[in-house]
C-alpha cells in the first residue's frame, strides 16, 4: 500500500519526518532493523533514489546506521532519540502558540485553555 505524500513539499522530506516520527514514537524501537531501500521503495510508492535519499538523511541525523550484513539499523542512543522528540513537540508546541496569537487569544487565555483541556483530559 502506497504511502500518501504532499503535494509541494519534496517526497524525500516527508519521508524523513515520517520516519522520525515513528523512531520518536516508538513505532520503530532502538536496535531495530528496518526493511530494506527497495522494499521501503515499493511500499511507499516511490524511486528507490528517494528512499535513498531520505535514508541517507537519518543516517547524517544519527537516527539510523548502517551494518554491513545487516542493513540499516534504528539507533540504540535512547539521549538522540528523546531529543528527536523532544524537537517535535516543541515545534508543535510553537506552531499552536502561533495560531492561537494570530488568533488575536493572549497568553494567559491559551494557558487557561490548555490547563481547562488538560483537565477534562484527566476526568476520561
């Protein structure tokens, strides 16, 4: 099954955000062998010089490595991987304080209102 891309951003970068996202997530544990660039190629629906590509750009990050016999394997430093998350949420985090400003709401009412769903979170 094809993965769904975009359209206006580069494949190979969703492609890495995707990937992030589920080594961030847990979806892909540390130590972890991941399928091979033409088996991703396939299943995502692209060149396998894109998978490639945003394989290759895991590696630089220090999310993936590569072990001769074996593949590319997800990283075991659990120090990266938190930061990697900790990186998401952060830009999350960010892009909904941007909105919510834009949105002509002060700071104090965006923490009233994330204390107030925060809450009813806690109550289900």
């Amino acid at each position: 099954m094809a993965w769904n891309f975009e359209k206006g951003k580069p494949i190979y970068s969703q492609i890495v955000e995707r990937f992030r996202k589920n080594i961030a997530s847990g979806v892909y544990q540390p130590g972890q062998r991941i399928k091979s660039v033409r088996d991703l190629a396939v299943e995502a629906g692209v060149n396998p010089n894109t998978m490639q590509r945003a394989l290759s750009e895991l590696e630089r990050e220090g999310l993936l490595y590569s072990e001769r016999t074996a593949g590319r394997i997800v990283t075991s430093d659990k120090d990266k991987i938190s930061g990697i998350r900790r990186e998401m949420v952060t830009d999350i985090a960010e892009q909904f304080i941007r909105n919510m400003r834009d949105s002509g709401i002060s700071d104090e009412e965006i923490l009233s209102i994330v204390r107030q769903i925060l809450q009813e979170g806690q109550k289900s």
